[in-house]
C-alpha cells in the first residue's frame, strides 16, 4: 500500500471547508481572469462535491459561433480541503494528455500564464475555466455504440498508462472500504444495533478481495465512469468530469459503463469489451472486481454523505440518510454482495 499521507483516504486528509466566501461577483471574475468578459449572467449547474456554474461571455458577432455553447464557458469551484493543488493539478495533466493524443474530452482552458488551475485572492477555493461543449447522456447504447464507446475506453486506458499519478487516491479496500468504515465507526454514524454487522461484512470484503487487487494492474483511470460523465454530442461521445480520477484497476471504468449483472447486460458488456480489445487487451480475470469494487462504492457512499453532513445542502438531498431503514438496506446490500464476492461473483465464467 502506498505510503503517501495524500493517499491514505479518498477524501484527502483536511476536514473540507463550505463556499460562502463564493460570491456572485467572484465567480465572474474567475472567468474573467482568462481574459474574456462576462455579461453577468450565470446558472449553477448540479453539482455536490464542488460548485459550477455556467457563465455567458461577451461575443461581438454571435452570427459567427459555431454553437450556442460557445457563448458560455463553465467554471468549477473545488471543495476548499479535499484535494491539494497537485492532486487536482494531475487530473487537469490527465484531461490534457487525452486531448493531445485526440481522446474526447473537455479540458481546462489555460490561464494568461499557461496554468490551469487558481486560487480566488484571500479565500481557499481553487478553480479552473472550461469550455461548454454540448452533448447529452445516452439512456442506452445500440451495438455500435456500445463498440465505439469500448474502443474510445480502451484508447482512454492506454493514454492513462503512460505517466503516474503519485498524488491521485488509489481506490483499494483500504481507500474505499477501511479507512471510510473507519470514519463512519469514529463519528458513530451507524445505529449501534447494526453498527457490529456492518463493520464485519465491510472486514470480511475487503479481506476476501484485497489480493485480487494486489494482482490487478493499477493506473490512471477516469474513476466515475457511468452514463451522467460520457456524453453524446454532434462527433459522438466524449468524456466529462474528471473530478473522481483515481489510480486503480482499468475495470473500475469499465463496470460503471455497464454496471448491470443480469444476461442482458453481460451480452452488452461482452460486446464493449471485443471492441475494448482491438485498441487495448483488457485482463477479463479482473471482472472478479466488478462485486468488491460496487461493495467499495457503497461504502464509499455512505461515507461521502456522513463527511458532508454538515453541508446544508446534504440533509435537504440525502433525508434519508442516518435513519434505521437506510442502514438497515445497506447492510443487506453489502451481505449480498459478500457472497456474491465469495462465489466469485457472477463474473467468474464470463
């Protein structure tokens, strides 16, 4: 396990901070410093972790944009404690690699002085400039889709194998799974009645899965990569939102994609996965991950909320976070998936 102290948690090691130092007037001047006026209007886009909005810029002739969403530019505002500059600085050197190597993405716009990434003047909130780029989520995916979407995954993997993230979280049962029980343990966030039977079924799956991590080849990866981060614009599909960038197994990306176990969603999988391997050879014994690594996500969940709580925000989104029905399902959930893991899954004759 690494030994960086950054590492040590997916949330970093700083209790985050709020964003009411983020006023109206700052965050227009965070697109300003790109050097392009604002006409004042601006819309906050869904985000709970960070704060984006989308600002409309000046533009003398309108006529001459070649989409509406050229007229606006998205700033994100990250949650002040979470991550350090270089950790956030590695996502953007990601987002950069992929667009030079032609890999749709939305990368940062670059600052006066080549930099992507500043701190508001006398308040701890680090943000970056991006273009809007058009472009919706698919419900599903047809067969050639499904084929370009694997091949794009695949050519995204060997773009991220090609330098190290040292500063990124590596996802791992101590990341996702321990160390978040820990916190949820130390804050007694579980009732007492469940708080023993959840602790031991979150042991028993990080032990019974961590040596297939140990086996499995970790790089950078995109981390959160479901459906609402791949969008479906007028040259195809293109990859968004970077933020969850991890250091990890290639198939953490590839069960978001298809997160589904039934025979449908197997046949689907098998066909991403033909079109995966004609740009890159996917390692088909690391399917055994996709159960430890959606247990991992629950865990990682439920955490995620309890660090946020104090957050207005958090209570009015998740009100049934903390009850006895909400851990009560989070324990069956999590016993399910113990077995599931101890069969090896549903992935072990794929």
């Amino acid at each position: 396990m690494s030994s960086n102290k950054e590492n040590s948690s997916a949330w970093g090691q700083k209790d985050t901070q709020y964003f009411f130092e983020l006023t109206p007037d700052r965050i227009l001047d965070a697109v300003e410093s790109v050097g392009i006026r604002c006409t004042g209007r601006s819309l906050a886009l869904n985000s709970m972790e960070n704060r984006v909005y989308e600002v409309e810029v000046e533009v003398e002739d309108r006529s001459r944009l070649k989409s509406p969403s050229e007229a606006f530019r998205i700033v994100k505002f990250y949650r002040p404690g979470r991550w350090s500059a270089a950790q956030i600085q590695e996502e953007h050197q990601f987002l950069v690699d992929l667009q030079e190597n032609e890999i749709p993405v939305v990368a940062p716009l670059p600052f006066a002085d080549g930099s992507t990434l500043k701190k508001i003047p006398d308040a701890n909130i680090w943000y970056t400039v991006f273009p809007k780029i058009g472009g919706r989520s698919p419900e599903e995916l047809d067969r050639e889709q499904l084929e370009r979407v694997g091949r794009l995954l695949a050519r995204l993997h060997n773009v991220g194998a090609v330098r190290t993230a040292t500063h990124r979280v590596a996802i791992n049962p101590d990341t996702y799974g321990r160390s978040n029980l820990q916190y949820l343990l130390e804050h007694r966030m579980i009732p007492a009645e469940i708080e023993g039977a959840y602790a031991d079924v979150v042991k028993q799956i990080c032990d019974f899965s961590e040596p297939w991590f140990v086996e499995a080849e970790s790089q950078r990866i995109h981390g959160d990569c479901h459906f609402g981060n791949l969008l479906w614009g007028p040259s195809g599909p293109f990859w968004v939102d970077f933020d969850d960038m991890v250091r990890g197994p290639c198939v953490q990306d590839v069960w978001l994609i298809m997160p589904g176990r039934d025979e449908y969603a197997r046949e689907q999988l098998g066909i991403m996965l033909d079109a995966y391997d004609q740009m890159r050879p996917f390692d088909r014994r690391t399917l055994r991950l996709i159960e430890p690594l959606r247990a991992l996500r629950f865990v990682h969940f439920s955490a995620w909320i309890a660090r946020r709580w104090a957050d207005p925000a958090f209570p009015r989104v998740f009100s049934h976070f903390g009850t006895q029905r909400y851990w009560q399902e989070q324990l069956q959930d999590l016993q399910e998936q113990l077995r599931l893991i101890q069969g090896v899954g549903s992935w072990g004759d794929f």
